[in-house]
C-alpha cells in the first residue's frame, strides 16, 4: 500500500524531475532597502534558507514573495520579523524609508527613503515547471502619483514565459502606459486590478481554490503553531454543505416531475374536452339566439300597443291645446263685441245728447274693464300654471312673456323631434321584428326537415339535388350525397363534432354516375341554383383496395364508409 500511494511522485523524484511550478527566480528593484540596482535570487526550485543580521532585508524578501501572490488588503508587512503593528506598508517599500528624523522646526519626526516620486518599483518571480519545462513570469509595477501622502499605483504582469527586469522593466521613458504597451507586444498579459491578475496566477500555476494562497499566507511567515488540529480546520479545509445541495437537488426534479406530470394531465383533459366545449359553445349561442327570438315576439304587441298609446295622448294633448286656444279666441272675440256693444250705446247717448248719460257710460265701461281684468288674470294664472308645468320662469312683463314663448317653441320643437324619433325606431323594430320572424320560420323548417331524415345535409342543398334528381328523371338515391355514405364508427363517438366539422365540405358533395355526368352537368349550367352545389363524377365499379393500417391517430381510422 504504501508503494502504491505515492508511486508517481517517487517515480519523478527517481528520475531526477520535480512536479508542480516552483519560484525559480526572484528580482527586486526599488524595494525597501534594495535601492538602484536589480537584487536576483536564484532559487533553483530548492529549499532556500534566508539569514542575516536585523535590518539585513530577509522581511523585505519575504513581504516582497507575499506581496506578489496576495491581495493588498490581506497582506500584513514585516509579520515575519513579529511586527504587531503595521510599521511597515506598501509605501514605505516603494521609497525605501530606512530610518526617521526629527524636525527641528515642528519637533515632529519624519520618515527617511531612498527614492522619491519620480522612481519606479519592480516586484518580478519567476516559477519553472521542470516536468513539463514551462515558465511562468509574474511581476507588479509600482510608482508614485503626484502628491506625496498618496499611496502607491500599480499594474500586474503575468506571461507564460521566462522574463527579467533588466530586458523586460527598464529603458522605457517615464511613462507607465508605455512599459504597458511594450509587454503587451511581447505577448504579455496586463492588469489593473487584482482579482483579474489573481485568477489568471491561480490558472496558470495550478492552484484550483483561494485556501491553498490563504493557507500559504498563513504559513510563510508562521512562528509557532498552537493546536495543530484547529490549524488545519480552519486554513485546510473548505466548508461543503455536499447534503443541503443533493437534498434541494432532489426536491427541485420531485417538483419538477409533478410540474410535468401537471401539465401533460392539464394538456390531455383540454385535448379531450375540446368537442364538448365547441357542441356547447354551438348550443348555448343557438338558444340564446331563440330565447332572444322569443322574447322580442312576445314583447312586440306590448310594445306596439304603448307606442300607440303614447301617439293618441300627445294626438290628444295637441287638439286639448288647439280647443283651448280656439276658447281664448272666442272670449277674447266675445269681449270684443261686448265693448264694441257698449261703446255703440254710449255713442247712441252721446248723439241724443242725454245728460246723465255720460255717467251710465262710466259705470258700464268700469264693468267691461272689471270683466276683462278677471279674464285676463285667469289666464295669467293659467300661463303660471302651464309654465310650471314646463319648468320655466314664471312671467312678470312683457320681456319675460317673450323668453317664456321662445322657451315653449324650443320644447315643442325638441318634443317634436323626439316624436320623430320615436317613429324611426318603432319602424325599425318593426324591420328587426320582420327579419327575425323570417329567420326563426327558417330554422323551424331547418328542424322539421331534419327530424323527417337520417342524414345531416341541409334542407337547401337537398332541395336543389331533388330539384337535379326530378330534371334527369331519376330517383334522388342514384344522386347521393357522400355525407350519406360515411359516418362516424359507434366506438368513435367522441370524434362526431370534430369529423363533421372536418368533412363538411366534401360532405355536402353529391356523387353522379358517369352516364348521368354530363345531363347533369348542362343542367347544372343553364341553371341558377341560388346555393353553392358541389359534384363528382364516379365509375360504375369500385375496385377496392386492400384496407391498410391505419393509425390510431388518422381520420379515417373514425370512419365508416358504406
């Protein structure tokens, strides 16, 4: 067993080839202490032991390896010297701060560095997969903007060849867009951020989770080791929730399943409910057409008799308006006389020269002008009441007796149009009405015409092949329809309405023998038959044909034919 399990890696390490990308080369340039010229670190792939004095560098090395493999957030400089606090960052490595001093103006201290803004700054590792002899070349650019509190901008460089700063990162202006350009031209890949850059670095070293760069995150610079066991838990291993994942996994095909099953079900019972819900569509549409027949033929005479009835009141209405009218005439003409009358006596007074007579003139003239205030405040009041009766304002002068009369013309003119209008729609019920009695005779005659036969054709059609039968002087059977020789089987019930709706037209065909074609056909054509009247010529001998099989699903597997 125990050859057996790591019989690959043995096999390599035998013949001299290590698997798997190792950091063959590391270069700085510009990085902390590490100032002006490129430091090269030959790592060949082996174990490499790093030592020196305090401040020699050996935490720059390690930040720098870290620094190229992990984001900026989770980095924590100088933790391999111990460094609790952050006394060390990005920036300070990109100057090169080495010591502080104290201004003598303020009193406050301030970093030192090597550089200023105007540098550049080169991380740069090369990792060698001997097996396959591959070379992976990943790097970061670092520079300064232009104010000097900032924190440092980079680019990511990642290439599927061997690279180096002294080729590849210097002699390009000051200009970072320009080193940009020219790595890219060397078939270079180029990021500005850092999970595009870490994706491809997982990619192109093999890495497949982010735990194994948490875990050397965890270790590069690792000082001691409390319980082992949680170690691994928490920086080895990844969560996996493999049995929530499988448990809705199933729960999402059983519904899925049920969801299907639903809707073959629902599809199945519409298939099969699709006749019934066009016979009852049919039928509910017909009865409501003959209950609405009926109605309207029961409701006619009512009808008829109110309209007749509204006509004789305002008939009545119009010679009560004429008569009183001819009334006020009369009096008015009556009044008339009488004041001529009088008038005639006083002046046959006034000519005898009567001298008492003046004042019997006075006393009958006062009683004429009496007479005919109470007349005329009779028909004041009787005005009153008529324009109350017509929601007008009552008449006080003469202006208000002129809006009052042009008022009643207005409502006798609009009352006059709607009579009118009445009149229109009566004789347009009397069409509706006439129009529907016709169409419901038809139909009961399209009834009773069924109810004397077997078939379905309809009584027009059959009239004017009887109309054929009677001119050729033969019986109507030699001329049959081909709706009376196909029917659907008694197993197939269910298919009537959909085969009938189907073979309606050819149906309504009638079959004429050969030796009666051609009579048929010129009376056909010297005829106008008033319907449409479909024909076809058949043989006297039918040469059947063995039946195929047919499929279920077919037409004519419903039919019969006799």
């Amino acid at each position: 067993m125990t050859d057996a399990l790591f019989s690959t890696l043995e096999v390599d390490l035998a013949a001299g080839v290590r698997p798997g990308y190792r950091l063959h080369r590391l270069e700085l340039y510009n990085w902390g202490t590490f100032d002006g010229t490129c430091e090269v670190l030959r790592l060949a792939g082996d174990n490499t032991l790093v030592t020196g004095d305090i401040g020699s560098g050996k935490s720059t090395i390690v930040d720098a390896v870290t620094t190229l493999l992990l984001p900026a957030n989770r980095i924590s400089y100088n933790k391999a010297a111990g460094a609790e606090t952050r006394e060390r960052s990005l920036r300070t490595y990109v100057l090169g701060h080495y010591k502080s001093e104290r201004v003598e103006s303020t009193g406050a201290s301030r970093a030192v560095g090597l550089r200023d803004q105007s540098s550049y700054s080169v991380i740069l590792g090369v990792f060698r997969n001997e097996g396959f002899g591959l070379d992976v070349t990943l790097a970061q650019v670092f520079w300064m903007p232009g104010t000097s509190e900032s924190q440092p901008r980079r680019f990511f460089v990642t290439a599927e060849a061997d690279l180096s700063i002294a080729a590849d990162f210097t002699e390009f202006g000051t200009d970072p867009a320009d080193l940009k350009r020219r790595l890219r031209s060397r078939g270079a890949s180029v990021h500005d951020h850092y999970p595009d850059y870490g994706t491809r670095l997982r990619r192109l070293l093999g890495i497949r989770s982010e735990q194994a760069l948490e875990l050397f995150h965890q270790t590069i610079s690792m000082k001691s080791v409390g319980n082992l066991t949680d170690f691994v838990r928490h920086h080895m291993l990844e969560p996996a929730a493999s049995s929530a994942r499988i448990g809705a996994l199933v729960q999402h095909f059983e519904d899925l399943t049920r969801a299907h099953d639903a809707v073959r079900k629902a599809r199945d019972q519409l298939t099969q409910l699709e006749p019934v819900i066009a016979a009852c569509d049919d039928f509910d549409a017909r009865g409501a057409a003959i209950a609405q027949g009926l109605i309207a033929r029961e409701a006619i005479t009512a009808w008829v008799a109110e309209h007749r009835l509204r006509l004789l009141a305002e008939e009545h209405d119009r010679l009560t308006s004429t008569r009183h009218d001819l009334d006020e005439s009369l009096a008015r003409a009556t009044s008339r006389a009488l004041e001529l009358d009088a008038e005639h006596a006083g002046l046959v007074r006034a000519r005898d020269g009567v001298a008492g007579g003046r004042l019997g003139a006075i006393e009958i003239e006062l009683a004429n002008v009496a007479e005919r205030r109470d007349d005329r405040r009779a028909r004041a009041d009787q005005l009153a009441a008529y324009l109350s009766t017509l929601d007008l304002p009552p008449v006080g002068d003469e202006p208000s007796f002129d809006h009052a009369l042009r008022a009643a013309r207005t409502r006798r003119d609009s009352l006059t149009a709607a009579r009118d209008d009445d009149h229109q729609r009566r004789t347009e019920a009397s069409i509706s009405l006439r129009d529907a009695e016709r169409e419901s005779a038809e139909l009961q005659a399209e009834i009773a015409s069924l109810r004397g036969r077997a078939s379905n054709i309809d009584s027009r059609s059959i009239q004017v092949r009887d109309r054929l039968a009677s001119a050729l002087g033969v019986d109507a059977a030699r001329l049959p329809f081909v709706g009376e020789l196909v029917q659907v089987r008694a197993d197939q019930s269910e298919w009537r309405g959909a085969a009938e709706r189907v073979l309606r037209g050819f149906a309504l065909s009638v079959l004429v023998p050969g030796d009666l074609y051609a009579a048929a056909a010129r009376w056909v054509d010297e005829h106008h038959l008033g319907a449409r009247f479909v024909y076809y010529r058949v043989g006297d001998v039918v040469n059947r044909r063995p039946t195929p099989d047919l499929d279920d699903r077919t037409l004519a597997h419903v039919l019969d034919v006799k």
